[in-house]
C-alpha cells in the first residue's frame, strides 16, 4: 500500500464505470484505498473491489447516499455544470479533482502554450448542449474554485488512449498498421506535424499521487508532443507494418474532405485546421514539474494495440479509415 500523505482512506469517484474513472478506481484500489463510485451504472460495472452507489445525479436524492462524511478525496469528471455545482454543495472533502479538458480554452493557435492561456466564456446553462462542452468544462472549473480552491486539482487533458479507450482515437493507426501489414498504407505527407496522447493509466497515476499528496493547482496534462512521422514510424514497427507508405500532401487531403482527427472515415490524430497549430501541442510543463510522467511511446503502442485486438481490428470504427475507404484514396491519389 502506498502512504497517504493527507491521511485518508476513502475515495468517492463521481463516475467511475467507463475508461478514466475506472481507471481511477482500479489504481486507488490497489494503493489500498476504499474506492466508492457514485454513477448511474450504465456504462458498465465499476473496477473488482469498488462500491457502486447507483444514483442519477439529475435528481435531488443522487448524493442522499454519500453525504454527510468528510471524503479523503472526490474525483469529479462531469462536464455539466449543474451536476458540478450540486455535489460541491452536497459534498465534503480533504482534495478535490476536476476533471476538466483543453476544450475549455478559447484559442489552440499557439504552439506550446499553457495554463495561462485565454479561456472560453462559461455558460450559464445547467445542462449544456454539447457544443457548449468547452464552455461547460469552464463552468465547471470557475464552481470548483469559488467552491474548494484551495484543496482543488483542475487537469486539463488532451487526447486520453491506452487500454479502455472507446473513442478508436488513440488506437487508430498500430491497429490500422496491425490489422493489413502487407497493404499500402495511407499517410498524410506532414511529417512535422505535432501529435500527442496521454495513456489512461499515466494520467490516473499522476491524478492519485495529487490527491495523496495534497498537490493543488491547474494542469494541462497533456500527453507527450511526437512528430506525425515518428508516430507513423513507431506505429509501423509496434504493428508490424512492411507494406508500402502511400503519401498524401495536406492540399490533397484537404480536397478529398477527408475528416480530420476524429469521426467516422477520418485519419485520426492529424489536425492541419488553421487556427489548431497548438491543439495537439502544449507545453506541459505545470504537470510533469508536478509530478505527472509517461510511458514510453512505444509501450504505450504496444499496449493500444492489444486493447485495438480485444475489440477487433476488423470492426467498424469510430475514428480511423475504414479499408474500402483507404482503398479508394489510395487509388486515388496515385493516379
């Protein structure tokens, strides 16, 4: 068991059943803390050995049931305002966790830059809509402060990946390397282009260690910076990947309407937007002075890529080319 350096035992995780706040609990429980997960249990079960306190948080009973006890610490991960306000209310705790998100800033036009950097106005919506999601995560920052901001860690997170991911984000490319290793593969021609992801468990780690040690403030916890075609290349080699790299210049992308980093038929992680040159490049440095370490890229692939095979690696995806679509880009941009 790890030492607790403030103290406490008990954890509630305002969540705690899906990719992070499993995470957290799985890690919180092995460091020898009681981990209670208040959640609707809807997006599966909580990590072996946590409690589940089954509660839909838009009603006025969801934290009849964890009230009235000091918390040694409260992780909460919601991006709805209202929900935020109401458990700051109902609820008492040594530290305290947002969970917020590097949507809750205004601009991604600068490269490197930090937690200094302009923030989106916050709604004043109890129950954003989803493209208010940054404007919410702001609300929900500013309730923390006024609320606990002296015992408060806000993470500011990137792109989350590793083992548990069901974005098919961070994963994309080793299972895309993986899943036809003999095939041409498709690569946009922006080798110098940032990329970066945070492994799910790094990011666990590092938010348990604040609680422990009383750790406050506000982090971009960002994943580390590697160029578009370092990735590509680790992607290749953790995969497997001999076929031939099949080269696409940004303008002819650009022209084919192809996604960009996220969604359906899109070629994931590459952002080439103007406006977004700092969207997968921030500094970081708040966090990793703080404490926050990661995994190698290459462990973290190695990783990815078994959670991409548990899935499947013919299913369809959420984020990455399907393979009839690759095909045809292919042919495409070799004529």
């Amino acid at each position: 068991m790890r030492a607790a350096w403030l103290g406490f035992v008990d954890i509630l995780i305002l969540g705690g059943t899906a990719f992070l706040g499993r995470e957290l609990a799985r890690q919180a429980l092995a460091r020898g803390h009681a981990v209670t997960c208040l959640a609707r249990g809807e997006s599966g079960a909580v990590a072996e050995g946590a409690t589940l306190v089954a509660a839909d948080r838009a009603r006025p009973d969801a934290y009849d049931a964890v009230r009235g006890q000091e918390w040694g610490a409260v992780f909460e991960l919601s991006w709805q305002p209202g929900f935020v306000r109401e458990a700051l209310t109902a609820l008492e705790a040594k530290h305290w966790t947002y969970v917020s998100s590097i949507n809750a800033y205004a601009a991604f036009d600068v490269p490197g830059a930090d937690e200094s950097a302009e923030l989106r106005a916050a709604t004043d919506q109890d129950v954003a809509d989803r493209e208010l999601y940054g404007e919410a995560k702001v609300a929900g920052e500013l309730a923390s402060s006024a609320a606990v901001g002296d015992r408060l860690v806000i993470a500011r997170p990137g792109l989350i990946g590793g083992p548990g991911d069901s974005s098919d984000r961070g994963g994309a490319w080793v299972a895309r390397a993986a899943r036809a290793p003999e095939e041409p593969l498709l690569v946009p021609d922006t080798p110098e282009l940032a990329t970066a992801v945070i492994d799910v468990r790094d990011l666990a780690s590092w938010l348990l260690d604040c609680a422990e040690r009383g750790t406050t403030g506000t982090f971009d916890t960002f994943g580390p910076v590697v160029p578009f075609g370092e990735w590509i290349d680790l992607v290749r080699e953790v995969g497997g990947h001999t076929g031939p790299v099949v080269l696409a210049s940004r303008e002819w992308l650009e022209a084919q309407e192809v996604p960009q980093y996220m969604g359906p038929e899109s070629i994931a992680m590459w952002m080439t937007e103007p406006g977004y040159e700092g969207w997968s490049n921030r500094s970081g440095a708040a966090a990793a002075q703080a404490g926050l370490k990661h995994r190698s890229r290459k462990e973290f692939l190695v990783d990815a890529l078994a959670w991409e095979r548990e899935l499947g690696l013919d299913r369809e995806r959420k984020a990455g080319l399907s393979p009839a679509r690759e095909q045809e880009l292919i042919k495409a941009v070799r004529e």
